[in-house]
C-alpha cells in the first residue's frame, strides 16, 4: 500500500469523481479524468500517474527507461519502458485502488479557454475502469443494462465531458488546428500469436474527448513551465519545409484543389483550409496523405518554438509518464516546482540534462514507431497469405519510380510494380501520375484500383499485387 506520510503531504482526492478511459485491453493506465460543472465555467482534472515519485533521477530504473525511450506497442503485445510491476502495477491508476498522482486542475470558462491551472500532488481512486467503446455506446444510447450499471452515477458527467470536449474541438479548428488522422490499423491476433484480421482502428467520440482533455493539459504544463522560466521539455512541430510544400502544392494544383498558396510563412490555417475543402470527398484520404508527408516530424526540444499541427503556442507531453520518457523528466521538474525547491536548483539539476533527453526521446520515439510499423506489415501480410489469387478494391495510395502501392479498406497496402499494368511506354511525373505515351492512359493518386494479391511475404513484410 501507499506511505501513510506521503499521503498526509498530498491534497486528498480519494471521494472526488476521478475515472480513466481507454482501450479494452490497456493495463498501463496513466491518465484519469474528473470534471465538475462550477456556474457557467467548469474545472477539469487530468491526474495522471505520479510516477517520477517511484523513479527518481539517475537510479538504474531511470537510466534503463532513458535508454527505451518509450513503450513499443505492436499488434497484441508491449514491451514496455518501466517494469511490469510499475507499468501495470503500482503506478497504473486501476479501480478501487489508492494511487498517488500528479494532477493538473484547471478552470475553464464557458467557451472552453483556459482561465487558470494548478499542478498538485494528489492521492485518487479510480471509479472505474472505463473503456472507449463502453463510454460511446453510453452517449449514443446503445448501452446494455451490465453497462448501465457498471457507469451508474456516472452518466451526468460523461455527457458533460462530451459537451465540454466539442467546445474544446471547436477551438481548436477556430485557431486553424488540423486534424490529421491517418488511418491506423487494428490487428488482432489469435490465440496462436497469428493475424486473424486486420482493419481500420475505429476513432470514437470518447477517444476524442481524452484527447482533447490531454491536449488541454499539455498546454497548462508548457505554459506552468514558461512562466517559471525553467528548464524544460516541449513537444515541438516546425512548419512545413518549403520544397515539401511546394510539392504539395503541386499534387493539388494536378488536382483542381484550391488553396492559398502562401510563400512567406504556412500557417496552419492554411493546411486546415485545404483539409476542409476535400473532407467528405473521394480525395480525402489522398490528401491527407499528402499533407501528412508535407509536415515536419514533431520531437521533443529543450526550446519552446510551437506545435504547427496543434496551431498552439506552448505544448509539451505530460500525460503518459508511464509509457514515454520526456513525460517523467517533465513530472520531475514540475514536482520540483511544486514542491517548492528553489529554481536555481531546479536549473542546475536539469539545464544540462534536458537538452540530451529531448534527443534521446525523439530517436527513441521513431525507432519505436519503426519497429512499430515493421511489425504490424509482417502481422499483415501474414495476415494476407490466404486471400493470395483473390481480388480486393482498392485505391492508388502513393506512387514511386517503380509502380503504385495500393492500400485495401482493410489498411493492408501492398505494391503493384508498373510492368505489371498493361504494356505501354509508361512515364511517371515524379509527384503523382503515370502517363502511357503511346495511348495518353493515366494511372494517378487516389484512382480506384481492382486488385489481385499476388503474394505475401511474411518476414520481409510486403503484399505483392497486380492488377485484376
């Protein structure tokens, strides 16, 4: 059980309304959530994990989770960067159970905006276990009765954190944040340990609401840190390179999209507009595809220049110390200032470290999304070696030198090489379109394609395809 000292030292939130919300089979649980409606304003609480409490600065348990980085999810299984006995232990904010947090309280007004926060060490107790596929069949009414009951007492507040998430979601398109959501693939694995099937990972309306609570929080941290002028980690966008945009720009002007081609400086808004003219149209996906390989690569930085995609000033990565390193350097210096240790201290303790942190967690995290992605192209073209000879719609998701990748509704994407389209001289415009020289045929970004999958070579994970 928890130290009865470290209790009395902490503000007591064991009766207060606190609850997490994530997926199905999610045991590193860092972030619970607690909202209360105060006049027309309302107060908002992410309380997450305090685990720099139980990992402290330069131990071996430290120095191993900075070697990791972060947690490496793929397909049904974590390796994770603390031991299990912390990750899904201790430290995971589970039902019923006291757990010491670090919460972030903040007051919003009517409209959502950020009125004022403060970060406390807390002592919580879980409600529930809430899961996102439960919390939606919730507010859309679909609910069954074992449902009902396990989230009774907690309806009222759900609902309010919906409204209080669409204000949030509002604000955020109005200051010209995108919403970039490349489709993510869900495996599931059989009891075998082989694929069993593979789709689109659903986004509901209870992922955002966590996400947008998250990203609220994030926020408060970044700016708690910058007004005390200390040592820090923030997560950091760059605009667009220039020749990535001007490649951009390209494919939409093949297109017929419209956009305001700004030269000087790309504002978000800008990439927002783009997005907002084709959603809903058979280009979406196309474009978003564009845009996203348009972007910089967010990482962490010791120096605070802004997250472009977000369109946010400050922003940093507070909410998962269980699974990502920066978040438990920025626990530690933000208990520090709590705390009350003196900033000079604060300094001296960090100023050199953060700086070897910020690169270490960005390399960690890409290699991480790396492994990721390799893993998840082996589990589906395993997952596609029985439908070898079958014919599958798809549409044309990139072109290169070579041919067309053609990605499935499945998500699985797989290459069609340009000797296996139908014989012409065929010339490939380096961006998005391949022209047959002797019929004028076209074979271009986005163009609906029938398939048959040709082969399906598990460790190198590649889906061979040609045309139907």
């Amino acid at each position: 059980g928890l130290h009865p000292k470290e209790i009395a030292v902490r503000r007591d939130l064991r009766d207060a309304l606190i609850f997490t919300i994530d997926g199905a089979d999610s045991k590193d649980l860092d972030d619970a959530v607690s909202l209360k409606k105060i006049g027309a304003a309302w107060e908002l609480g992410e309380h997450i994990a305090d685990v720099s409490y139980y990992v402290t600065h330069k131990s071996p348990l430290d120095e191993e989770a900075l070697a990791r980085g972060t947690s490496v999810y793929y397909a049904d299984s974590v390796v994770p960067m603390l031991p299990a006995e912390l990750s899904n232990g201790i430290c995971s904010l589970n039902p019923g159970e006291d757990r010491l947090a670090f919460s972030a309280i903040m007051s919003l007004d009517g409209d959502a905006k950020i009125l004022s926060f403060r970060f406390e060490k807390t002592v919580i107790r879980s409600r529930v276990k809430g899961v996102y596929s439960e919390v939606n069949a919730m507010l859309d009414g679909t609910a069954s009765e074992a449902m009902r009951e396990k989230y009774a007492g907690l309806e009222d507040v759900i609902a309010e954190m919906r409204h209080l998430a669409e204000k949030l979601t509002h604000n955020r398109y109005a200051r010209g944040g995108m919403d970039l959501e490349s489709t993510e693939s869900k495996i599931t694995v059989g009891p075998d340990g082989t694929a069993i099937n593979v789709q689109p990972r659903e986004r509901g309306v209870s992922e955002r609401i966590i996400e947008e609570f998250m990203l609220t929080a994030n926020e408060a941290a970044a700016t708690y840190a910058l007004q005390a002028a200390i040592p820090f980690l923030f997560r950091v966008h760059e605009s667009p390179a220039p020749d990535k945009l001007e490649n951009l720009y390209a494919v939409l002007d093949a297109l017929g999209i419209r956009h305001a081609r700004s030269r000087e400086n790309t504002a978000p808004a800008d990439i927002a507009a783009i997005l907002k003219t084709v959603a809903g149209t058979d280009m979406a996906s196309i474009v978003n595809t564009m845009v996203l390989r348009s972007m910089a690569k967010a990482k962490y930085a010791p120096a605070n220049i802004g997250h472009f995609g977000l369109s946010l000033k400050n922003y940093t990565h507070f909410t998962s110390p269980i699974r990502r390193y920066p978040d438990l350097v920025i626990h530690r210096i933000l208990s520090g200032l709590v705390t009350g240790m003196r900033p000079e201290n604060i300094e001296k303790r960090f100023r050199g470290f953060v700086s070897g942190a910020a690169t270490q967690s960005t390399q960690r995290e890409i290699a991480a999304m790396t492994a990721e992605r390799d893993c998840e192209d082996c589990y589906k073209a395993e997952f596609m070696r029985p439908y070898v000879g079958d014919v599958f719609d798809g549409e044309i998701s990139s072109l290169t030198s070579f041919g067309a990748y053609v990605r499935l509704a499945n998500t699985v994407e797989g290459l069609v090489r340009i000797d296996d389209f139908a014989q012409g001289d065929w010339q490939f415009d380096g961006v998005m379109t391949y022209t047959d020289a002797l019929t004028g045929k076209k074979i271009r970004l986005g163009d609906p394609i029938r398939v048959k999958i040709a082969a399906a070579n598990v460790p190198a994970g590649q889906v061979d395809m040609v045309p139907a």
